[in-house]
C-alpha cells in the first residue's frame, strides 16, 4: 500500500514550496475519486480513509465528499478501505471513520445502500465489535440500527442479540467491579429501545432479576454524582413492559417483590400516648417505588395470583399494611404539590423548583394509581401508567438528533476522556461517563420534609 506522499509523487504535484503544500494536498484529494476503478477503488477509499486525521476544516470536507463519490461508484469496495482502517488504522483514524459511517450513511440513496451492503456493513461491525469502547459501541448500534435490513422484526432481533452479547450476560455479575456495572449499563441502555411486544427483554429482565437486584446496595460506579441504584431500577422499569415468557418466573418475582418491601416501609409503632415511639418516620423513596412498583406490576400480570396463591397470609397482611402506610404519606404529598403547582403556567413551571414538583406529582400519581391495582380483591393488573421520566413529545428528540448527526462540516475535534452522550438515550439521560447529569432530580429530599 502506498503512502499518502508516494501517491502524490506518482501524480507528480508534489511542490518544493512548503506554503503549496495545503493546496496541492487539496488538489491531489480532490482527483483520487478518478483513480477509483477497479481494483483501485479500496486502495483509494484506504488512503481517504487515512485522510480523516487532518485538522484542516477545507482538507476535511474535501475528504469526506471524495468518500461519498466513490461510495456511490462501489460501495462495497469504499467500506472495505473504511473497515480496513477502523480495524488496523491509527486511534484518531478508527475514531473518524466510524464516525463518517455513523453520520454519512443514512444519507446514501437506496439503491447504494443495498441489501447486499447493508449485510457486508453488519458482517464487517460484528468483527469490530469484538474490540470496542463505549462510545464505539455507542456508534455502531447507531450505524447498525438505522440499516433498513433490520428495521424488520427478525432485525431489531438480531441486534438485541448482538447488544446481550456484548453485555456478556452468561457470565456472572460482579457489583463491585465499576467497568462491569457500566458495561452492562451501556449496553441495556442500548438495547431499550429494541424492546417492543415482538422483540421481548426477557433475558435481560432475567439478568437484572437474578444478578443485579440481589446486589444493588453494593453497586460501584466511577461516576461522581450519579445514583447507580435508581439508575438500575430505572432501565429494569423500561424493559418490563416487554418482557416475554420467563422461565423462573415465580422466583425471579419474589425477588422484586422482597426488593420493593425495602423500600416499602411498616408504619412507626407508637406510644402509649399516641405518639412515635421512634425519633423519625420512615423515608418514602418515591423514586425507587415508582421504577420497583411498576416492574412488579407488569412481571405481575404473568402471574396474577403471585400475591394470593404464593405468599402466605402473614406476607400478605404485612404487604398490605406497608401499601396502606405509603398510600397515607403518598396522599399527603400529591395535595401538598397540587396547592404548590395551583394556578401556576408556561414560564413559572420552567424553574428547576417547580420543574421538580412536576415530575415529582407524576411519580407519585403514578405509584397511586399501581397501589389501588394492587389493594383489589383479587389484586387487579390492568391500569396503565407512563413512566415519570420519559418525554411527552419524542419527535422533537429525533429531530434535534437529525440537526446534531449531519452537522459535520468541519473536522470533529478530539473526543475527551471516556465516551460521550449517546443521542438515543431519550428515556433517561444518565450521568458522567457516557453523558450529562440530566433528568436525575433528588425528589426525596423535596418530598420528605415536613
């Protein structure tokens, strides 16, 4: 393979004027596409491949606009240089082809973008995936996703499949391994938005029901700030909707459900005289309820008479009264953030306080109408509710991912440590490593005073 110099000495434009060298550089770019034919063609998408690492905002656009004319020529023949270099090619070259893929591919024609080459295009991303980071990771479920060939059922299948692989799910969880907690977080992050009543979750509810909810309280996380616990029961709340025939069902039930009476607490004893007999009332966790509630309501509904026919009437009186106490305190609140909220609208509900209040009448609307289900003879399944924390309006979402993906008019500048934010996530932005603190309010600490 020649280099990048020696190609330019073969056209003859090298230039012994070092203030040329940009221009001949540009000039030499923008003639490769003729060479493409043949058995050229990769060779050439190899050097414009090598090509992304420049700095130079012209140069840059130069190169990408080569890639996108010789793809339309042979498209096989371009990925074949692309896929060369992300596996064998320097860091920032394997960073910046990927990253052309992620944001030039969907705007190819139909007739370029083949069947055919859609399936050269997840053959060649299965090996890359063998060796990824999260970000790349992260990309290449972006690349893979938007492919028309796996639009299909038997698609979103086959990338689930892939996502569970990377998650690693045959192997054993270990809480206290931080890489491990975010691997499988990344990845379950990923594949929510695959789950649908065709494409069930159940291997990874299974996962999170026998491997992470018996270890919660010894999750460990690098990311400072971020609640690793509610963030867990957040994405099991998601994926329960979807969840398909489970083997261990019963099992893997009452494990949530023991799980959700850690956070459903008993009534404080009192005193002779009426009192407290305890210095403090219990805390209401809103948050966890609400994900932990919500999943056993929807694992549930497999098996409607887990809480009749499956607990032992000690159990079941002792359930009740930990609903009846949290109904009580529930109540309370939503009057208290109903007469907060009374009245206000448009700019006044987009301060951080009362945007907290918000969600925070959301989350506990939500767990009142899961506990009057529940306190049914026999309990009933059949309300529905909307998690607190996903959007109203998701187009919006798409469309500013649509602006954010196409703008790269200039070279993209080095990423920083760790990977970035992932667009797709619109469900639950999480924190630090892989994005933002968003979305993550402390509603416990506005709902508990009295």
């Amino acid at each position: 393979m020649p280099t990048v110099e020696e190609l330019y000495r073969n056209y003859g434009i090298l230039a012994d004027a070092t203030e040329q060298v940009g221009q001949i550089r540009r000039q030499a770019i923008k003639e490769l596409p003729q060479f493409a034919t043949g058995e050229n063609l990769p060779r050439v998408a190899d050097i414009l491949t090598q090509l992304l690492q420049t700095d130079d905002s012209a140069e840059f656009n130069l190169v990408n606009n080569a890639l996108l004319s010789i793809f339309k020529m042979d498209a096989k023949g371009t990925l074949g240089g692309l896929f060369s270099q992300i596996l064998q090619g320097e860091d920032i070259v394997r960073e910046r082809a990927i990253k052309f893929l992620s944001t030039k591919l969907k705007t190819l024609p139909d007739e370029v973008l083949t069947k055919e080459v859609e399936e050269l295009i997840l053959t060649e991303s299965k090996k890359v995936l063998e060796d990824v980071t999260g970000e790349e990771f992260v990309l290449f479920m972006k690349i893979l996703s938007g492919l028309k060939s796996l639009q299909t059922v038997s698609g979103r299948q086959q990338l689930v499949e892939l996502v569970a692989e990377q998650a690693d799910l045959e192997q054993t969880f270990n809480p206290s391994d931080p890489d491990c907690v975010d691997r499988l977080l990344q990845c379950t992050r990923q594949a929510v938005p695959l789950f649908s009543k065709n494409v069930h979750s159940t291997r990874f509810v299974t996962y999170f029901c026998e491997q992470v909810l018996p270890n919660l309280s010894s999750l460990t996380t690098p990311v400072e700030g971020l609640d690793i616990q509610l963030e867990v029961l957040k994405l099991l709340a998601e994926m329960s909707s979807f969840c398909g025939d489970m083997e261990k069902l019963e099992t893997n039930l009452r494990k949530l459900f023991d799980k959700l009476l850690e956070y459903m607490p008993l009534p404080p004893e009192e005193a002779e005289n009426g009192e407290n007999a305890g210095n403090e009332e219990p805390k209401l966790q809103f948050s966890y309820v609400e994900c932990l509630l919500y999943s056993f309501h929807q694992l549930g509904r497999k098996l409607p008479d887990f809480l009749t026919a499956k607990l032992n009437a000690e159990k079941l009186k002792d359930f009740k009264i930990r609903l009846q106490y949290f109904a009580r305190g529930l109540q309370v609140y939503i009057r208290q953030l109903r007469l907060a909220l009374q009245g206000k609208t448009g700019e006044a509900l987009k301060t951080d306080e009362n945007k907290i209040k918000v969600v925070a009448l959301k989350i506990t609307n939500n767990i009142n109408v899961l506990i009057k289900d529940l306190f049914h003879i026999p309990p009933s399944y059949k309300s529905t509710v909307t998690l607190s924390w996903k959007p109203v309006q998701k187009v919006e979402i798409g469309q500013k991912r649509a602006t954010e993906d196409t703008s790269s008019g200039s070279p993209p500048k080095k990423s920083p440590a760790g990977p970035k934010r992932d667009a797709r996530q619109i469900y639950n932005p999480p924190s630090g490593k892989y994005s933002s603190n968003l979305g993550n309010f402390n509603y416990e600490r506005s709902l508990q005073g009295k």
